[in-house]
C-alpha cells in the first residue's frame, strides 16, 4: 500500500514539474527561484540561454520523476522510504 502511494507521489510530483515546464513554454517565461527579494523569472526575450536552461532542467527533472514512480509500481525500482 505504502509503495502505490510513493509512487503515486513521485508521478504526481513529475507531471506537477512537467506542467510547470509546458506553462512556462508557453507562456515563455519560467520561475526560476529569486534574486534576492525579487522573483527571478527568466523569460524568452530577456535571457534566452537561462529560459532555455532552465525549461531543460524543468522538463528532464519532471521525466526523471515520473518514470521512477512508474518503474515503482510495475517493481524494477526501489521504492520511496516513508515512515
């Protein structure tokens, strides 16, 4: 039961990420943590290496996180550690 739900989490967590990743591409400006008190946003026009590192970073980390959870569920991965 506790497996299931792990890896439920980890895919949902992957398609959140995902999200996020197709939103900010389509919208062409991605969150990007902040610079000091400011949102650091960077966005297509502005800063298009920085957009484009960190949509890779987004769209590879919400992959990685979804396929763990699948690979949990059908037993070729070790699940997460919930206590």
């Amino acid at each position: 039961m506790l497996t299931s739900l792990g890896a439920l989490f980890l895919i949902a967590i992957g398609s959140g990420v995902l999200a996020v990743a197709y939103r900010g591409w389509r919208d062409g400006e991605l969150p990007a943590g902040s610079k000091g008190l400011q949102a650091y946003r960077p966005n297509r026009e502005d800063n298009p290496v920085a957009f484009h590192a960190f949509l890779a970073l987004y769209i590879c980390g919400g992959i990685a996180l979804a396929v763990w959870g699948l690979l949990v569920l059908v037993g070729m991965a070790p699940p997460l550690k919930l206590r």
